[in-house]
C-alpha cells in the first residue's frame, strides 16, 4: 500500500510531469521506430526469410555481410548508385541555379511562375514513373513520336529497353521531378543576398562572369548543400521511379540499390540479407549526408559577414 | 590628372527625374563632398559617376575619358559603399587582393600592394579573419583598404561612416582626411552629415531634390550661403531665420522684424534692397550672443533685450533659446555663466554678419558665388 502511494506521488510531481506527459509519445515512438530498427538489425545476422519464420531465430553472425561484400552485382547496384546520385544531383544543381536565376531576374508573374515551377513535386513519384514509362516507350512513347516527326530518326529508339539509354531515362524522370528543390533553394538564397558586395565586384573590375563566379556562386553554396543534403537521401533510395519504369531491368542494368534490396528481402524472400544490405546502403547514405554537412558548416563561417 | 566632369547629368526613373541637369567640374586631387538630405539625389549622382546607375542624358568625363557608356570595371575607380559590401567568404587578405587579382597582376605584386594597404591602415592582425569576425570600423577599413590597392583615378565614398558610432565616425573621419593627405587622388564623398562635409571636403556640393544648390569651400558656402536652404543646412546649431520687410528709416533702409523689432540694413546689403521688399534675416547663433559673453571684433552690433527660455549647456559655450515675434531663435553663449528659470538677457546681433534672402525666392540679396573658391 505505501510503495504503491509512493509511485504515486512520485508520477505526480511536477518534475515528472513532462516525462509522463510525454510518455505515450515515447513508447510509440519506441514501438514503431527503434523496435523495428533493432529488429532489422538483429535479422541481418540471421538467415531470416519471410517463407520459414523458424530461420529468425538461427543466428549465424556477419555471414550475409561477408556474401554481399563478395557479391559482385551487389557492388555493381552500389556503385550504379553512387554513379546516379553523383549526375542526378549535379545536373539538378545546374538546372536548378539556372533556373532560379532566371525567375530572379523577372519582376512580373514571379510569384506564378514559382508555384508552377513546384508542381513536378507535388506528383506521386510512382505515377511520375508511369507517365515517363509512356513518354520513353519505343512503340507508342511521345519521345520516339516526336523525334520521327521532326524526321530527327526512323528508328524506335529503344530507351527502356537499352541499358545505358534506360538509366538516362530513368535520371531524367528524378530531374525533372526534383530540379525545383534545388530551383527553390537557391532562389531563396538569391533573394537574401545582399547588393553591395555585387556592385562592389563591379567596380573592382569583374564582368558579370567574373561576378557570378566569384561572388554569387560561392554566396549560394550553402543554400545548395541543404538541397544537396536533401537529396542525396531521397536519391540514394530512390526505388519507386525505377521500380515502375524498368523494375530494374534490362538484366539488371538498372539495378539500384533499394531495388535490389527489395528483390533480395521480397523476391528471393532472403529478409535478412536484404536488412544486411540496407544497412550498408545507410552506411553510404550517412556518408552523403555527412560531407554536405561538413561543407555547410564551413560555409556558415562566413554568412552573415556580408553586412 | 584626373579631372571628373559632370555635364548636365540627367536621372530619370520612367517619368520621374530625380536629378536634374547638373553641371559640376571636379580637379585633379580634389576632395569633394556632395551633401544633402536623403532624397537629394547625392547617391544617385555618385553611382552614375561610379557606372553603377546608366545615366538618362548627359555627359560625364572622368580624365578626358567620356565614360557615359563604360561599365564601371573600366573606369577606374574604386568605391567604399555604406555597408562596407565586403566579400562574406573571403579573408580580409583575399577582399584586398581581389580587385588585383581579377586584373590578373601577378601573385608577387598583389602580397606587396596588399600589405602596403594593410600597413596604412592597421590592419596586419587582422589579414586572415573572415569579415564576420570583424567589428564595424574594422570592416570599414577593410573597405578603405580594398579601394586603396587599386590605386584607382577617383575614389568614390557612399555614406561610409554612416553605419558606425559617433566616437569612431570622428576617427574615421580624421583618418580619411589623412588617407586623402596621402594618397592625393581624387575623392568624390557622399554624406548627409554637413558636419563631415565641412571638416573633409575642398569643395562641398550642396544638393536638394535633384538639384545643386551650392557650390564651394567649406567657408565659402558656411559664410555666403546662396540661399535659404544652403543656410539652414551648413552651419549648427542652424542659422536663425527672421522674416521681415525693409522700410524707410530716418532716411536709412531698415528691417522691420516682428515682434517690434526693427535693425538696419547692413551696409553691404544696403543697393541690394528696396523698400517695400520681404526679406529673410539670417542670423548664425554665433553672432547673436549676449552682452560680454560673444566674440570680439565683429564690427557694427545691434542691442536688444530678449527673454532666455532654455539654454544648453556645452561647457566651452551655451546654447539660448529665446523668441524673436513668433520666431524661434537660438544665439550663443561663450564663456558661458548658468541661467537659472527665464532670464532677460541683452543680446548683441553682429549686423556685419547677418545674411539677407528674398522672402519670395529665398535667393541672397547679395547674388550668388561663382562656384570656385
């Protein structure tokens, strides 16, 4: 009787009190992100398939980390990943920046012209897949249609089907969806940039070249490393695109990384290899995410010197 | 040499012209400091002589050069802007050389001119901090610094002491003045502080609504005014103004003053009125001072009683105000004793002294001066 009173009062005290407020909250959070992620984690030790539930409890240590470091496509999915990452996100900064610059120079119709800038990401990236699945088909696709029209071919180009052209396609669908992200960033950053440093830029005898180069580039990097960030995380698990397009296919060509896992975890039903390479991919993810920091951190030096 | 050249320089914004045909020579070395109100169009004369603004109409020469069509990089000139516009992501070394190394001097000749820049200006510890990491005057002597480098034709200075405290605006201010003592190039300063205009510049260019009003040596404009508005803005505190007609007195033109007051003409102004004329009185409060208590030596005087209502104490001198008919007026006390409550005080007016301006046109009776020294 008295301990329970105890407990009691001791739940009761105004210290406690957020705690306990807050506990609902907690155990939810506890059940549904770090039970699973410990989980996920202790069945990348197991030969775990989701057909013989009795595998979960056979603990066989690194031995699927050991067969996915020694797995050659599971290197090939790594490395096609790190290869898509690298151009999508660069040709989206480049088409970003020209973007933004662009609508930064317009006074009239700005405000429209951002909004419709933003519609690619309001587009569920499955359907994204699909409408780009029809536009790069080799039969009935808009591109091939329009390209025999314009008499710039006669053949059907073969874009889903070829490996290469396949992951070009497959890059340009990321882009554009997700240029305006970057267009968006560096829009704000143009429009908090000061004026003086570029009049200043003039008079010490740059060109308007020399200007964007060494003032107004270095000036939005930091805005560019936040989209950076963003979207070397969304990238580097980009699945739905290709899943839909090519479903990573031909033969694999198009094989990324979370596509691989899924076929790995669900396909081939071998969850707990898939978790090991899941793991690994974070791995890749953390370090993405880690570089972009560095240089943002770096770039925060000097923001707010400009005054 | 590098002489600037501004003829009839005309600013339109759409239909809004802001700055109105202005002439205005400036010489070799010359220091030159445009003032006025904000609004006056003294920035926008600056940036269209920096490149930075296109001009509407107009000529502008710097050396023999025209340069109406030239962007700024190709004028040569540098400019200190009022918000320092410092690189944000380079080092001070870096914002110093930046303008040598876009002209691609080789690395040998930029250290050299740089550390001499940062010499003139203290600014050795400071070489590799970021702008960021620098207190407002620091910044301000970066920019300094980054003009000083280039050895330019002209200098241009937009406000550039108006963002800081007034302690080290006084300090920056003697230091600019030393800086022009040095480097002897032309200077073209904008201010809205007629205190800096009259301690720095050679010649000053008072300026109003797109127009200038006035120009010459600090003296010049702070002892003939051209007209009511030059007055009132040179010179603090600013100049008394007394409106008035002139009538007949004893045979002599005078003034009648409100509030029953009435002084003759000065002598130098007597052929430059008639009788019948509304004036404007301009009297500086330093010639308006009481008995035993102003300068010496200031010729014909004129007595009155006036009742002291505030005075302000300065230490070397207090300022009084008082009310001549509906006008408020301050005068000036040297040596100065405390005025407790309201004092009735015999004042002395330095009739030589006193400035006289057509009521209508607010012009000076006397004419205007030529603009040179």
């Amino acid at each position: 009787m008295s301990v329970l009173t105890n407990i009691k009062r001791k739940m009761f005290s105004e210290q406690a009190t957020p705690y306990v407020l807050l506990l609902p909250a907690i155990i939810m959070i506890l059940i549904v992100v770090l039970f699973p992620l410990l989980f996920s984690l202790y069945t990348s030790f197991t030969p775990y398939k989701l057909t013989r539930p009795d595998t979960l409890w056979k603990f066989v240590g690194l031995r699927n980390y050991e067969r996915i470091f020694t797995d050659w496509d599971f290197w090939v999915a790594f490395g096609r990943t790190v290869l898509f990452l690298a151009i999508v996100i660069n040709l989206e900064f480049l088409f970003g920046l020209g973007i933004a610059l662009l609508i930064n120079r317009i006074t009239w119709g700005q405000r429209t012209l951002r909004t419709i800038m933003m519609f690619p990401m309001m587009f569920s990236p499955i359907l994204v897949g699909f409408q780009f699945k029809f536009i790069f088909n080799d039969n009935i696709g808009l591109m091939n249609n329009a390209l025999q029209s314009l008499g710039i071919t006669d053949q059907a180009i073969p874009w889903l089907v070829d490996g290469t052209l396949a992951m070009g396609a497959i890059a340009f669908a990321e882009i554009w969806m997700s240029t305006s992200i970057f267009a968006i960033l560096l829009l704000a950053g143009l429009f908090a940039m000061p004026k003086d440093p570029l009049e200043a830029a003039q008079v010490d005898g740059c060109n308007a070249w020399q200007t964007f180069r060494h003032i107004t580039l270095p000036y939005l990097m930091p805005f560019a490393y936040i989209a950076m960030t963003i979207r070397s995380l969304d990238v580097a698990r980009a699945y739905d695109v290709v899943d839909t397009m090519t479903g990573g296919g031909p033969a694999g060509r198009t094989e990324l990384l979370w596509t691989l896992i899924a076929r790995t975890g669900y396909d081939s039903a071998s969850m707990g290899k898939a978790n090991a390479m899941a793991y690994v991919s974070i791995l890749l993810s953390i370090a993405f995410t880690y570089f972009f920091y560095t240089k943002l951190v770096a770039a925060r030096r000097y923001m707010g010197g400009a005054q | 040499m590098t002489e600037v050249s501004l003829q009839q320089v005309v600013k339109r914004y759409g239909q809004l012209e802001v700055v109105h045909a202005i002439d205005l020579e400036i010489r070799h070395s010359e220091f030159v400091v445009l003032v006025g109100p904000s609004g006056c169009g003294k920035s926008t004369t600056l940036r269209m002589i920096a490149g930075l603004e296109e001009i509407s109409d107009g000529t502008i020469k710097i050396g023999d050069k025209v340069v109406n069509k030239l962007p700024p990089r190709d004028r040569n000139i540098s400019m200190v802007f009022q918000n320092y516009a410092l690189y944000p992501h380079m080092s001070v070394r870096e914002n110093l050389g930046f303008g040598l190394k876009i002209a691609k001097h080789p690395e040998s000749e930029i250290n050299k001119r740089v550390e001499e820049a940062a010499e003139i200006l203290g600014l050795g510890m400071l070489m590799d901090r970021l702008p960021a990491e620098l207190s407002g005057g620091q910044r301000q002597r970066v920019a300094m610094g980054r003009a000083i480098v280039r050895n330019p034709d002209v200098f241009l200075f937009d406000e550039p002491l108006s963002n800081l405290d007034a302690k080290l605006r006084v300090q920056m201010r003697t230091e600019i003045k030393k800086l022009h003592k040095r480097v002897n190039n032309t200077i073209v300063y904008v201010t809205h502080d007629q205190v800096e205009a009259m301690t720095l510049a050679d010649r000053i260019v008072i300026m109003r609504d797109g127009h200038i009003e006035q120009v010459g040596s600090p003296l010049k404009v702070f002892d003939h005014p051209n007209n009511t508005f030059v007055a009132s803005f040179i010179g603090s505190p600013p100049m008394n103004q007394l409106s008035g007609k002139v009538i007949e007195k004893e045979g002599v033109p005078h003034i009648d003053l409100e509030g029953n007051l009435t002084i003759p003409v000065p002598n130098r102004a007597r052929n430059h009125v008639q009788v019948g004329q509304q004036v404007i009185v301009g009297v500086r409060p330093d010639d308006l001072t009481p008995e035993g208590h102003g300068m010496s030596d200031v010729g014909e005087i004129v007595s009155f009683d006036l009742s002291v209502s505030i005075s302000e104490p300065l230490g070397t001198e207090s300022i009084l105000f008082s009310t001549i008919g509906n006008n408020e007026v301050q005068g000036k006390m040297l040596n100065p004793r405390p005025i407790e409550g309201e004092e009735r005080l015999t004042f002395n007016l330095s009739l030589d002294r006193t400035h006289l301006f057509d009521a209508e046109t607010g012009q000076n009776v006397l004419g205007h001066s030529d603009g040179s020294n």
